[in-house]
C-alpha cells in the first residue's frame, strides 16, 4: 500500500467515527474525557502534518454538519505554487514574482502602481525557482532611485527574452538558469 492509500484509508476510518474538522485546532478536544477520541485527534492532526510534506492526492472527509463526512472530501494537498512574470503596459519593465494565486497577485500589484499591469506569464515553480530567475534577469535590474520602478522591477528587459525564460519553464527546463547562476559565482 502506497502512502497516499495508507493516508486515505486511515483519515476515511477517523473520520467516519469522529468527524474532525481539518480547519480547527485542538478545541474540538479540549476537556473532552474519552481518551481514544484524544488519541483519535492526535492521529488526525499527525496524518494532516504528513500530508503537508508530502505531494499528495488526498482528500479529508469532513462533513460540518455532521450527518454524512464520506460526502464531503477537502483538500489538504498544498496549493500549486507559481513564479510570475508582469509587466507594466507600454514599458520594458518586468516584476518577477512567486505566488500561489498570480490572479490575486496581479489585482495586488495593480493597486500599488499607477501604470496598468498587462501581461503576467507564469508557470509551475517554488521561491528557489523565483530566486534563480532574479539571479538570471540581476543584469537588468533596476537601482535607480529616481525611477519608478524598483527593487523587485527588472527594467529594460527584453520581451524575446521574457517570453524565452517563460516557454522553457513552463515545460520544466531550468538548466540554463542554473549554468549562468553557476558562472557568475
């Protein structure tokens, strides 16, 4: 039996019996004086901190009403997390970025520039994935405190190459990052 089965099939057996909410702490059990409900819960909130190391396609029964939680399954699996690329509307200037919702993200940076966002490009990636595209682009990156844009901004960069770095990370392929990382350092 696979992990994700084991992870499945115990979660299914706690929850058909007690009904855990995944969302609450420790309350659900506090003073309560049956010791195999305790332990019930500490196995829960244990199987709930594998699932958030591990990639995982299981899904927590829970039901709030309490009738039926084989009905309703959440998802405890982590989130997908995105590196982003935006651009200001009319400029060469880009901000590279990580986020779990490039949506929210790109209302976020609308509201704290005067510029409109147009583009966000982004694809599958982790915070080092984001800290290696910014260690590529750090040629293009803007100091200049009397511009606009700065820190985070990359200026003056090139579309072509924007959407070349996208295209090959969309597909998985950041070995070029890592080769012009390395011959920098």
């Amino acid at each position: 039996m696979d992990l994700d089965a084991y992870l499945q099939k115990r979660l299914d057996a706690i929850q058909k019996r007690y009904n855990f909410n995944p969302s609450r702490g420790s309350k659900q059990v506090h003073g309560d004086p049956d010791p195999k409900r305790r332990d019930a819960f500490i196995e829960f909130r244990t199987l709930l901190g594998v699932l958030k190391h591990t990639d995982c396609e299981v899904r927590v029964p829970y039901d709030p009403s309490g009738l039926d939680p084989s009905g309703h399954l959440q998802s405890m699996c982590p989130k997908q997390l995105w590196v982003y690329f935006a651009n200001i509307e009319g400029t060469t200037t880009w901000k590279v970025g990580f986020s779990n919702s490039p949506s929210r993200r790109k209302e976020e940076i609308q509201t704290h520039n005067a510029g409109v966002v147009g583009r966000m490009l982004t694809a599958p990636g982790d915070r080092q994935l984001e800290a290696d595209v910014k260690r590529y682009l750090r040629r293009f990156k803007t100091r200049d405190r009397n511009k606009a844009q700065k820190g985070e901004w990359v200026g003056t960069i090139p579309d072509e190459l924007v959407y070349e770095i996208w295209e090959r990370l969309k597909v998985g392929d950041t070995d070029f990052l890592l080769s012009r990382v390395a011959r920098k350092m």
